[in-house]
C-alpha cells in the first residue's frame, strides 16, 4: 500500500500539477495588464470628447480619429516586434520592458500641449501593450496546467471588458466634474494600474519551458524545483527545431496552417467588434433605433451595453470549459453569421426583433471573443509561440484599424444594410477558415497541442516520446 509520503514524491508532468500559488501570481499579473489595456483604450475616447469640450486642443476629423486610432496601430508593431524579440532572448525580459514602456509613455501624456504629442505617446504606449499581449499570453499558457490553460487564458477578455466598462464610468464622472483639466487626469488614469503591474512583475523567472528548449536545463530544474515541486517533470518538443526560428518561421510548412488560421479567426473576431461598437449610436440611428439610444439617458446606454458585453465574456468562460474549443468557435462564428445577417435584412420599424437579434450578436461576438485568447497560446510550439502570438494579434488590428476607418464610409456610400451584410461576410470567412483548420487543443499538453503539422497530415497529431529534465 502506498502512503501519503509515498504518494507526494511520485513525478508529475508539469501540464498535470494542480494550481498553486505562483499560478495565481502569474494570473494576476497578466490580468492586471489586459485590465489596463481596456481602462486605457476605453479612457481615450471620453477624453477627445472633454479636450474637444474645453478647446484645449484644436482637433478636426482626422486628428481625432488618428488619436483614436494610435493605440492600436502602436499595438500592431509591439506585437510583431516584442512578439519575435521574446522568442529570441526570453520572455521575462519582454514581461518587464512592456511595462516598463507603457508607464512611462502613459504618464508623460499629462504634459502634453498639441495633439502631435498626444498621438506619438499613444503609439508608444501601443508598443508595449503589443508586446505585452504577446508574451504575456505566452508566459501564462507555458505554465498553465492543461485542465485550467482554457479557462484561464479564456478569462483574458473578461478582464479587458472589465477594464473598459470602469474606464467609461470613470470617464462620465470626469466629464460632468469641475476638475480643472480633467482630461489630462483621465489619460493618466491607466498609469497608476499599469506601475503597480510593473512593480509586482520584477523578479518574475524566466519561462521553464523557453529554457529548456534553448539548452538551459539546469536553470529550467532550478525555477521548476523553486514554485512548482522537485517531483514535477517537464517534456520535451521533438518535433519542433531549432532553439529560436524566428518570425518567418512561422510559413513554413509545418506551421503555416496554424498561422493562417489564427490570423484569420482572431481578425475576422476583432474587425467587426471595433467597427461595430466603436460607432454603436450612428449604427443605432441608421437601423432606426434611435429612440432606443436616446432612452437611456445620454450615457447611460453606452453603460448598457458594455454590461451585455461584460454578460457574454463572462458567459464565455463557462463555454470553453464546457464544450470543445473547435466547436464553440464553429458554433460562435454561424451564430455570429446569421444574426447579423437577419439584423441587417430587419425591416426598420421592428425595434424588438432588432434589439432580440443585436443582443444575440452582442452576447455571442463577447462570449467567443474569449477563444483568441486560447487558440494562438496553444497552436504553437515554444520556439515559435511568442511571435505566432504577436503575428495573430498584429494582424487582428490591423484588421480593426481598417474596419474601423471604412465603417462610417460604408454607411454613407453604401448604407447600413450592405455595411452590416459585409461584416456578416467576414464572420462567415472566419466560420469557413474555422471549420477547415481550428485545431482541438481542448485537454492536451501544451506539447500535444502545438505539435507542428504538415498540410499534407491534416488535423492528425502524432504522438511523441519525451524525455524528461
């Protein structure tokens, strides 16, 4: 009979340890930094309006959407180039720098005197928040155990929504204060979150993983032994060369499904959201739901709403624990595609079979949202994960940042109908893609689920001997 003693000292591989308390530091962290990328991308839209109020700064059309857009665009380099630099020399250092960058460039904003100014300090702060969705998502998925990976990184959007929604109440405080420029201590609002993430991230390790596949085995023992256990084991990845392959690695052969994939679900997600619900009230008014918008109170809607948001993401949650993570996004992407198919081809005065069929829309685009958070973590082997991680997330906004500048042009030129009829085209795109190549990654290693595969192999994965340090 074995006894408890005995029982304690039995190897366990490092993806079937139960959560413990350096997990939870590494949660905390990550969230703590998707919570001030929502506070910060939701603040910036209430202060345009109070800068524009007070004439502290002379904005037209073009500055305004450029300021709007400046935090994104600087998101599509930080993730490419933060995304490649932390899989070349490690993603403790990028975890730190990130942040690093985005207090400084958050805070400096106070000074600011022109909107020139304001703009290149939102594009620095974009650079780090890019590089922190890279390896931020790295980092955690390379330490998750495999039963709570889903949840976890699912919870991402959960946090950022949360982030958002306080930074709009916050906002409307501000604007309807008599703090002297207050706009000013709203842009730096994000700052305060953001050093206390910093602080806490110093002395965070280096990733297992990451060491042991760049030959630093003893180092990897010592971190493992420290916060997980000296009874815990970590595989290695046979299948994947070479210590650092480097961003084109990523079209190659064996990973360029993946990649394509990843790109397109996460793009043809984040494009219809931003355009969508960053011009919700001219969307309302053209689908005759104005009414609606103006029942609410002035801002009281825009609260509304991002709750129904917070509703789904939370949803979500629940979602990739339940179900696989193939089918919830399949299923996401034809709910996504017919409820905006029939929102768009609603007659104009059925306002409660308009709003029955937008508040589907909202809860599933918040609820699936959860899965580009999971999917790119866990397509890809460590060599290669922090770039395919900043590649997919780049090019999510760069689709963003395109949908976002055509919308408003959409309705004038072509309507509302054509307009929501197109971004119901890019959901189905994203449905096709899914069901040709989403990978089942749900209950695997991280190996298991980023195991390269040859267009020729299919969805079919090997199955691997390890060896252990």
């Amino acid at each position: 009979m074995i006894t408890p003693a005995e029982k304690r000292i039995e190897n366990v591989d490092f993806d079937d340890i139960p959560l413990n308390r350096f997990h939870i530091r590494m949660t905390a962290l990550t969230f703590g930094a998707h919570f001030n990328d929502g506070f910060a991308v939701g603040i910036i839209g209430m202060a345009i309006v109070m800068i524009a109020r007070d004439g502290a700064m002379e904005l037209n059309a073009w500055s305004t959407g450029a300021l709007g857009a400046a935090a994104l665009l600087g998101l599509f380099f930080g993730a490419l180039i933060f995304g490649a630099v932390a899989d070349k020399i490690g993603r403790q250092r990028v975890f730190a720098l990130s942040f690093v960058v985005i207090t400084l460039a958050t805070f400096a904003q106070f000074w600011v005197q022109e909107p020139w100014q304001l703009l290149i300090l939102r594009l620095i702060m974009g650079l780090g928040i890019g590089g922190d969705y890279a390896v931020g998502h790295t980092m955690l998925a390379e330490i998750l155990p495999r039963k709570r990976r889903g949840e976890i990184l699912g919870s991402f959007s959960v946090i950022w929504t949360i982030g958002y929604v306080l930074a709009t109440i916050l906002g409307i405080w501000f604007l309807q204060s008599d703090v002297p420029e207050a706009w000013r201590w709203m842009l730096i609002a994000p700052g305060f979150i953001a050093a206390i993430v910093l602080v806490a991230r110093l002395g965070i390790p280096e990733s297992p993983r990451w060491l042991k596949r760049n030959g630093h085995d003893a180092r990897a023992r010592q971190i493992l032994d420290k916060h997980f256990g000296t009874h815990v084991t970590l595989g290695d990845e046979e299948n994947a060369e070479g210590p650092t392959e480097g961003m084109l690695a990523l079209f190659k052969p064996k990973y360029i499904r993946r990649t394509l994939f990843n790109c397109t679900f996460f793009a043809c997600i984040v494009a219809p959201y931003f355009a969508i619900y960053t011009f919700l009230p001219t969307l309302l008014k053209q689908m005759g739901l104005s009414d609606l918008a103006e029942s609410g109170g002035g801002y009281a809607v825009e609260v509304y709403l991002n709750m129904f948001l917070l509703a789904g993401a939370l949803a979500g949650i629940y979602f990739t624990a339940k179900f696989s993570r193939r089918g919830f996004l399949i299923t996401g992407f034809f709910v996504l595609t017919i409820s905006l198919i029939a929102l768009a081809l609603v007659p104009t005065g059925a306002t409660l079979v308009s709003v029955a069929f937008f508040a589907v829309f909202t809860f599933t685009l918040s609820a699936v949202s959860n899965l580009v958070g999971i999917f790119p973590a866990e397509s890809f082997p460590t060599p290669v994960r922090s770039s395919g991680i900043g590649l997919a997330t780049a090019i999510s906004r760069l689709g963003s940042v395109v949908s976002t500048f055509l919308l408003p042009v959409m309705l004038i030129e072509l309507g509302v109908v054509v307009t929501m009829l197109s971004l119901a085209g890019i959901l189905a795109f994203g449905l096709v893609v899914s069901w040709l190549w989403a990978p089942e990654t749900k209950n695997k290693t991280l190996t298991e689920c980023a195991t390269p595969i040859l267009p020729s192999q299919g969805r079919a994965e090997g199955t691997r001997h390890k060896t252990r340090i």
